[in-house]
C-alpha cells in the first residue's frame, strides 16, 4: 500500500464526523466538560449513522452490480449510495437532536447531510472529490468553532491544512481527479460547515 492510498484512508471522509466530535470536545471550551457517558452515546451515534451502516450496505451494492469499486470512483455509480447514506446520517442527526448539549454536534451532522446532498447533485452531471469536501468541511468546522466559541484550535487547524494539503496530492497522485474537481470539493466542505456553524 503506497503513500497516496494511506493518506486516503487515514482522511477517508467517513472518518471526518468521528474526528470533528473529538476537536468538538477537546475545544478548550465548555464542550470540553461534557459528561464521558454523553460522549461516549454521541459516539457511537456517530459512528454507527455516519461509518457503519454506510459501509453495511456497500457489499450489498456491489452484489446487485449498482457499484463496481468501494471506492466510488466512477460518477454515475456514486448517487445510489449517497442517497442512502443521506439517510442513514439522517437518523443520526435525529437522535442527536435529542441531547440539547450536542446541538453543535448535531449541527454538524446536518452539514454533513448538507454536503452529501450537494455531492449526489453534483456527480449526475460532474465529479468532485469526495476526499476534498471531507477535509473541507472539517477545516470548516475548525475555524467555524474557533469563531463561534472564541477557542484557538490553531494546532488542530495546522493538523488539517497539512491534512489537506496532503490529501489533495494523494488524490492527484492516484489520478482520480483533476485539480479543478480537488479545489471545488475542499470549497463545497468547507463552505457548507462553516455556514451552518455561523448560523447556530
């Protein structure tokens, strides 16, 4: 597995919500006190809505010849797929909605919601970086929570510009895109979380 591949997955967007809930709670703010067993609920909210139902239903896909790759990296055969994780984030968003405490993280779930709609609109006609507009949202989230809840996050900003920056090579490295289709996704994510961060 060469560099390009590691990078990809360790960035994979799927991975961005998990990583945007620890920046969330490790914010130097408030959040930071948040009881460990709320936590550890939102967790695992999280992560079953946002990478464990989405990965369950890719096996089935591919069985039923409506994707060719896990990866998604033919446009026609991404719409499918994200529709359904649309609404498996949209369940996710719903029981996050149920702790007050969380409404950033929920927030962000909906942003995400947000994002993916865009992403599936988008690939009927053009591809964009789904990668990208991971990273994107996340360095979003970043400055938008540094700005809504005064906090520096400058170390975990540093942590995502070289993300970025590091992803954007991979992803033209294994030439699966065009730079244009690199810069319009971080644009798209980042967007679409700062917003609706600001408009909490």
């Amino acid at each position: 597995m060469n560099f390009s591949r590691i990078i990809s997955g360790v960035a994979h967007p799927m991975l961005m919500p998990l990583y945007s809930i620890f920046v969330v709670f490790h914010s130097g703010t408030y959040l930071d006190f948040t009881p460990p067993q709320l936590i550890r609920v939102i967790y695992i909210i999280v992560g079953i809505s946002t990478v464990l139902l989405p990965v369950s239903i890719l096996p089935m896909l591919k069985s039923q010849n409506l994707v060719s790759d896990y990866g998604l990296e033919k446009r026609k055969e991404r719409f499918v797929p994200l529709v359904l994780t649309i609404v498996f984030y949209a369940l996710g968003f719903y029981l996050l909605m149920k702790f007050p405490i969380t409404r950033i993280v929920a927030h962000l779930q909906l942003a995400a919601i947000i994002s993916i709609a865009m992403i599936a609109l988008i690939s009927t006609k053009w591809k964009v970086s789904i990668h990208m507009t991971g990273i994107g949202g996340f360095v979003g989230m970043i400055i938008g929570i540094s700005v809504l809840l005064s906090s520096s996050l400058r170390i975990f900003f540093i942590v995502g510009i070289v993300m970025a920056g590091l992803l954007a090579y991979s992803r033209l490295k294994l030439n699966l895109h065009t730079p244009f289709q690199v810069y319009a996704g971080f644009i798209l994510g980042f967007l679409i979380v700062f917003s609706s961060l600001m408009l909490l």
